[in-house]
C-alpha cells in the first residue's frame, strides 16, 4: 500500500494530507517573475521547484491546471508602494519602450526554463492583459468600504478588514499589525494612507509614469498584489488548490492577496495550501537582483564568471537544486557543483546500463519495497533528496546484476527499468545531455550520407533518386542548398 501525497502548508504551518477541491482536477498558481532583467539562478531554483511538484502531481494521474503569471506592469521598486515601476525604470536606463523590455526578459526567462528541462505552465497571463479585471476588483473592495479614495490612488484597508474578518491580515505570515507598523517607514506618499499598514490596490500616474491606464479614479496603474488576486481566481475559480512562489513573496504579497480574495468573494479561504520554496543563496547571503549578489544561469553553463572555477551544464545544476529539499536553503559553491556532476553522472550511466540487463529466473532483489520507497520520499512534501538517495541504492543494485551478484526475474528487471528512468525523466525532469549530443551528432551523421548519395545519384544522371532524397528530406523539415562548395542542410521548423 503506498501512502498518500502530504504536503507542508504555510498558513496551518503542518504537513497535511493532499486532497484537491475538485479531484482529480487540481488548480495550482505560482507568481511568475517581474520580466525587468535576466532571471537568476535564485529564482530558477523556485520555479524549478515548483516544476517539481507540477510534474509529481501529473505523475499521480492529476489532471493539473498550472498557470504562472508575468509581471510585467505594477511592480514598484523595493517591493513598496512608492517609487518607480521596476519595468519602466529599465526601459528608461535603455532608452526602450517598457514592452521591449517585458518582451526581451520575458524570452530569457523561457529559453532559461527550458535549458533547465521545466515544463510550460498551461496558462501564462500577464497583469497588463488584465487591466480590465483588475479595476473591476478594486471597485467591488470599495464597494464593501474595505478600501478608500486617497488623491487618486485606492487603498486597502487593512483595519475595517481585520475587524470583519476575524485578525485575518497576517495569519499566513505569522506577523501582528503592530510589528508592522512600527516596521514601516515613514515613506513619501505614506501620508496618503490612514494608516502605515494599507496597502496600494491602484495608484495614481504621476505625469511621467510611463505605463499607465484610464481608470474610474484617473490615470493610474494597478498594486503589485492585484494582478495575482486577480489571475489566480479568473482561471482557477474563488477557491483553487495550491498558490506556491518563493519564501520571500509570503509577506507583503501573498498577506495582501489572501486579503484582496476574502475582501472580493467572502471568508472562504482562497487558497487551501499555500507552498512556499527556500531561496537559494550564493557565498551564504540570497541571491537578489536588487542587492547584484547573483550569477546568472548563463554563467554558470559558459563558465564565464568570477565566482566559479568552470562551467556547468543545466542538469548538473538541476541536479545539484533538488539535492535539497524545496523548503530549505541551499548554497551554491564549486565543490557542490563537482559533487553533482559526479553524481548525476554516475545516474546517467545507469539510467542507460538498466536496459542492457538480462534477466534471471529468481529475484534476490525486492524491487517493489524499493518503489514503495521512492514514492514514500516524494509523498512526503516532495522529497527529493531522499528519493535520489534511493536512486542511488538503485544505481548499486544495477551494478550488482550487471556484475552478477544480484538477480532480477523479468517482472522485476521491468519494473526497476520502466521505474528507475521515470523517476529520474519524468518526475525530476532530468536528461541525459550527453545522449543529445550523440543524437545530434547521429542526425549530421545520417544527412550527410543522404547528401553523399544524392551527389552520386546527380553524377550517373539518376535524376529521379536525386530529387526523391531531397523532396524525403524537406518533408522531414531538412532542406538542403547546393553551393559551389557543395551542400549543406539545415532545420528548419
Ligand atoms: P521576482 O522576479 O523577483 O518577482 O521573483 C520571481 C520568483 O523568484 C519569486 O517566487 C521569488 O520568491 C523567487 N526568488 C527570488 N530570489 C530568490 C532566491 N535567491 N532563491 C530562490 N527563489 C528566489
Ligand atoms: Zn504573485
């Protein structure tokens, strides 16, 4: 009997088991990331984490809906309620329209993910694609007076909800109103709040705001918190399964999202588990755009940077990443890196040595307790450094039948082969790198034989075969193109 999936909720601060709202239907929300510079390799490592528990989830047969925003308007400078839009302050340093911007980081963002084997949300929305549904929020918050009017601007009103909805701002966080308004400080523009704690749901343009919007309040740009509020339940519904994002994002964000859904839609809690990734850091300090302690993934697979003595490649560093638990912190150093390498390495090789296995008539391996166990490490909160030390007890057993101290029966030698890659393939999103080199390497081989045949087929006049090799190869996308130095072939899709 396997267990059930638990998973490590931060608003009840427990392990719960995971019953989705809707089975086998799960809706899971993860704020994106403010497309204003590269992504680093900080946050690489939470959407990786979330990538994780993306794929375990389909694993387990649920039918997940995953949508991952783009910040890409309202995000203002320290995370505050004041100061430039963190978009249009880059735009202005480059001398580009903000959506240059947007559009450049958002395409280093996706091409970034994809060397690092993650797969796409179903839905990535963007704020400024959702304008519209955002003034429409803010206008039913002031419809049920839990916002006010200040010089243009909206704000949240944090005291009337409190007083309607039992102390609820802070819960998630675990912080009292009073800490945080003796934290706050005394910032320009505060003055327009009625108290330090509210929060901006729309703010007024100044006339050199650049990204701006016609509202019921004038011209204006949206809170950061809104966009979330707003995307998570026009595609997930009021109540949805999971909202997941970086540790750091549980307050102010995730607090004032939690306060605009229950402000909006009721006491209902909009979010039944709220998962939170540990942040990665880099000589013992997080890595922070704001703060340039960061190393681009770039990088670190070029091997051009001062902090590293080499370079290296996507997997090893996704490998490395879920060496540790999502929920921990996890620092990034060379003698880490060469670990993983080694290790994910020595994974590799036996990901390819279990199919050459023969199968014997006895087991003197049980194969179905190691399952079991495998699936016990990622039940529990997603596990996997435990389950790639069960990996690794997989990789010994693999030796020892090769070397023919250990037997496995065919149902056996089965079950470790197809369990042992999908572990490793599909559930932590690894590949075998060097194994798309060989096939790279395979596919220049086979086309240039095609090429050669071709060329003698053109000297005996064999028209016909001539051009069946090349129509063949168009219909495969490989066009080739004679010139004077002879032919070459490209891709093209
Ligand atoms: P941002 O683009 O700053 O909004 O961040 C995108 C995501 O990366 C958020 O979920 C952050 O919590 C997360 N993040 C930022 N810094 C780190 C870090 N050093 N380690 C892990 N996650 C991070
Ligand atoms: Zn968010």
């Amino acid at each position: 009997m396997k267990d059930s999936l638990k998973v490590y909720n931060t608003l009840t601060r427990k392990k719960e088991i995971f019953e989705p709202l809707h089975a086998p239907f799960v809706g899971m929300y993860v704020c994106g990331p403010t497309v204003y510079s590269e992504v680093h390799l900080g946050n690489s490592r939470t959407f990786i984490s979330f990538d994780i528990i993306y794929r375990y989830l389909m694993h387990l047969k649920y039918k997940v809906r995953y949508v991952r925003n783009i910040t890409d308007a309202g995000h203002l400078e320290n995370d505050a309620d004041q100061g430039e839009d963190k978009i249009s302050k880059k735009a202005r340093l480059d001398e580009l329209e903000p959506m240059e911007i947007v559009q450049k980081y958002t395409l280093d963002f996706h091409h970034v993910l994809q060397l690092f084997n993650n797969l796409p949300p179903n839905i990535e929305p963007t704020a400024t694609g959702h304008i519209i549904e955002q003034i429409s929020m803010v206008e039913a918050i002031l419809k049920k007076n839990l916002a006010y009017e200040s010089n243009g601007s909206i704000y949240f009103d944090v005291d009337a909800f409190n007083q309607e909805f039992d102390n609820d701002y802070g819960k998630l966080s675990g912080r009292n109103i009073e800490e945080l308004i003796s934290n706050t400080r005394d910032l320009d523009g505060q003055g327009e709040k009625r108290n330090p704690a509210d929060f901006a749901l729309w703010k007024k343009a100044s006339p050199e705001h650049i990204m701006r919007w016609k509202s019921p309040w004038g011209d204006g740009f949206p809170g950061w918190h809104m966009e979330c509020s707003v995307m998570s339940s026009k595609y997930l519904g009021k109540q949805f399964d999971i909202h997941g994002g970086g540790m750091d994002l549980k307050f102010p964000h995730h607090e004032c999202e939690i306060a605009q859904n229950k402000a909006t839609y009721g006491k209902k809690d909009p979010v039944k588990y709220w998962l939170h990734a540990n942040m990665l850091t880099l000589n013992g300090q997080k890595m922070s755009k704001s703060t340039g302690n960061t190393l681009l993934p770039n990088e670190l697979f070029s091997g051009e940077n001062d902090k590293l003595s080499r370079a290296f490649s996507p997997m090893v560093v996704r490998f490395f990443m879920l060496q540790a638990h999502y929920r921990s912190t996890l620092d990034l150093s060379d003698s880490a890196l060469l670990a993983a390498e080694k290790g994910f390495a020595k994974l590799m090789a036996a990901s390819e040595l279990v199919d050459k296995l023969k199968p014997k008539s006895e087991s003197s391996v049980d194969i179905e307790a190691w399952i079991n166990k495998c699936y016990s490490a990622m039940n529990d909160d997603f596990n996997t450094p435990i389950l790639i030390a069960h990996l690794f007890d997989a990789v010994k057993i693999i030796n020892s039948v090769q070397a023919n101290l250990e037997s496995l029966n065919t149902s056996d030698l089965e079950k470790l082969q197809s369990k042992f890659k999908s572990f490793i393939f599909d559930i932590l999103g690894l590949k075998n790198e060097e194994q798309k080199e060989g096939n790279d390497a395979l596919l220049n081989g086979v086309i240039n034989t095609l090429i050669e045949l071709r060329q003698q087929a053109k000297l005996k006049k064999d028209w016909a075969s001539a051009d069946l090799i090349r129509i063949e190869l168009a219909k495969l996308h490989v066009v080739l193109k004679d010139t004077k130095e002879g032919t070459t072939w490209t891709l093209e899709k």
